[in-house]
C-alpha cells in the first residue's frame, strides 16, 4: 500500500484554506433615510447622516460592510429627529365632546405616539381602549382619569360631586391594562374639584392613586384651591404639573413675578414641568418671565383638542416653534418633544430615540425663516423668525407623508 506523506506544504495550505465563501451579500434594507439633519439628544446626535429601518426597527449601519434599500428616501434639507410624543392631548374621540381624531392629527403634526391626559375614568377607560388605543395606528397611552366619568360632562367639573372620585378604580384600572394606562389624571382647580377641604380630599385621592398604582401623577393647573407651592410636598419625582404657563389666578410666578423657588427646586428634584398649551393655558407673558429666569418645562405638548385644533394650538410643530420664538435651542426644544415625554413614560430605551434596535418611530420637519405670528392662549401675539412643520413620520417602520402641510 503506498503512503501519502503530508509535507509542511500541505498542511499549510489545508489549514489556511476557507471553509467557505465569506464574501457576504450586502443587507437589504426596506426604508433608508439619507441626506436629512439627524437630531437625536438622546445620543448627542446632530449632524447629516443616513437612517436605516429594517422592518419595525432601526438598523445600527456603522455595523454592516454594505447595504442596499427597497426604498430610500431623501432628506436633504429636512430635519430628522425621533418620533415626536405629544404628553398631553384628548384623543377618546366619539366618547369625550372634546376629542379629536388620533391619526389623522398625529400624522399632521409629526407625533407618533400620543398620552391622552385622563379623558376616561375608570368606568370607560376600557372602552377607550377598545374603541381607540387598539384601533388607531398611532400609539396611544392613557392616564386615568380620578373622576370614574372621565372628561365625558367635563364642563359640569367631573369631581365636584365627591361620589365620582374613584381612586380605588384607578388602581384597579391601571392593574387591568398596564401597557396602556399609565398613569393617573386630575383637573386641579376649584371649579372642578371643588374649593377648600373637598378640593384637598380630591388632591389626596389622585395623589394616594398614583402611588398604590405605582405610577405617577399628572396635574391640570389652574385657578386651584390651594397655591402651587402647597402642592409640591404630596409630590414625588416623577409626578407632573401640566400647563405650567398658565395665566389667571394659579401660575408659576409669586407676586413679586419671580419662579416660586419651591418650583424651581422641585423641577431640580425630577418635578416634571410640562406645557400642555391648550385653549387656556399658555400666556406669552409668564412664558417669557420663565424663560429669562432659567426656568425651561421639561416638556412640550399640546393639549390638543376641537377647542383649539384651528388656532391657537394647531399641532405639535407650532407649539415647539414657540419655544424657539423664546430662545430655546433647537436641539432643546427636540429634547423636550422625544426624549424627556419618552422617560416621563418609562419608555427611554423604547421610545424618543433613534438608537439602533429600538422602535422605528420617526418624524421628519422642515424649519422655515420668514416672519410668523405665534397666538397664546390668550389672544396676545408675538412674531417669531422660524416655523417647524411637519413632512410626515415613520411609524413602526411605515412611512407616512402630510399631504396637507403648508408653509
């Protein structure tokens, strides 16, 4: 029998050998974004670079050798920031008077998900979600209202009758669907909650219902029975005072037009300060004495209702292009519309951002120069030199243009 002597040769050559092709064939993505302005404060992110959507999730590029898209979209001139999230809006349309249509005014002002702000109590909030939170493309969250009604006779005031005060619903509500309802709701002022001693038990319920729901609180402000200040020790971080530039009787200032310091001190503590600018809750005049104080809300949102859909509301973009009429930054102002509603929700690793791996949500703006008349809530102007609006958004990986947009 011969013998077949292995030299050092050979041995070299079989081990270095491949053991197959490595030569891979480059990913095929279905949504590529190029050319557009990245701006992601969640990752310190602001420069010109591509986007890659991979089903419902954004793809880390810098990862792959090569790439290719089913569709590719150019962004050049536009600005690309993570999915806008509007905290505070009323959107159990058909059910609440106020109410508007999720979608169709989510894609119109760039917002891909929304928190309704206690539209149902306890005793509907099951058929908000029925009826919208699983019906809807937008994604929708819910705070639950203290009242068991909801918003559903909100201009009779939902808690002046002490018996619509259901915070062990609440609990229960929140238990029932925890992906939806997140938290608890109540309208703060006399009117509503009633003055003196019913007005503080109402306080206290939403407040004990936030915390044996383990959630958080949020605030409706104005012409309260008690002062901003007095309510600040029943909070804890986390728990929001919406409206926060609000007029009238209840507002951030003392006397002397200077921020409470027991305010400035609680948003230092992790207060959450947010706008929620509405049809009556927004004032240049405290805004801008905010503002030069140091005072930035943590977040912007709407309040976005029929009331205030046509003016002087109208979409998320607007509210945020007023906060670059008072001098916030860009980045600031995309800060306070995605990443910090996002960890107000819990949702940071999920949500308000464009990191590889995370939901593709994603809105697209253009930012117009010229000369734009920007209306508070109370019928006072100011004239701003830029305007945000909205090209479309990508939701869970679809892309949707605003055919009705404007200049």
């Amino acid at each position: 029998m011969a013998l077949y002597v292995v030299t050092p040769s050979d041995l070299h050559d079989y081990i270095n050998q491949p053991l197959h092709d490595s030569t891979e064939p480059p990913m095929e993505l279905d949504l590529l974004i190029t050319g557009g302005t990245v701006i992601d404060p969640s990752q310190n992110i602001h420069e010109v670079r591509e986007i890659g959507i991979s089903g419902t999730q954004i793809v880390d590029l810098e990862s792959l050798d090569s790439y290719s898209a089913k569709k590719t979209l150019d962004a050049s001139g536009q600005i690309v920031t993570p999915g806008l999230i509007d905290l505070h809006a009323h959107v159990y349309k058909r059910h609440v008077p106020i109410s508007i249509d999720a979608d169709a005014t989510s894609l119109a002002g760039g917002v891909t998900t929304v928190l309704d702000a206690g539209s149902a109590g306890s005793y509907n909030f099951e058929g908000f979600k029925h009826d919208v939170i699983d019906r809807v493309d937008t994604e929708v969250l819910g705070l639950v209202n203290l009242s068991c009604i909801g918003l559903v006779a909100a201009h009779y005031g939902e808690l002046m009758d002490a018996r619509y005060a259901d915070p062990d619903g609440v609990v229960e509500t929140i238990r029932r669907f925890p992906n939806q309802a997140v938290g608890v709701k109540i309208r703060a002022g006399a009117h509503i909650i009633g003055s003196g001693q019913q007005g503080w038990d109402n306080f206290k319920k939403a407040v004990q219902a936030a915390r044996d729901s383990e959630t958080w609180l949020m605030i409706h402000i104005g012409e309260c029975p008690m002062a901003l200040p007095e309510m600040i020790p029943h909070l804890q971080p986390g728990d929001c005072i919406t409206h926060c530039f609000k007029g009238g009787s209840t507002t951030v200032l003392n006397e002397a037009g200077r921020i409470h310091s027991e305010l400035a001190t609680a948003r230092d503590n992790g207060i959450i300060f947010d706008i929620g600018h509405g049809f009556g809750s927004f004032q240049w005049e405290i805004a801008e004495a905010a503002v030069e104080q140091g005072f930035i809300p943590t977040t912007i949102s709407t309040d976005l209702h029929l009331m205030n859909l046509h003016g002087p509301v109208f979409d998320m973009p607007t509210t945020m292009s007023k906060f670059l009429h008072l001098g916030v930054s860009l980045d600031d102002v995309v800060d306070m519309s995605t990443t910090q509603p996002a960890r107000v929700l819990g949702r940071a690793g999920d949500l308000g951002t464009l990191a590889p791996g995370t939901v593709a949500d994603i809105t697209l703006l253009e930012k117009h120069d010229g000369q734009f008349d920007y209306t508070d809530s109370y019928d006072q102007i100011r004239t701003g030199g830029e305007k945000l609006t909205a090209v479309g958004i990508v939701r869970r990986g679809e892309l949707h243009f605003n055919s009705n947009r404007t200049n």
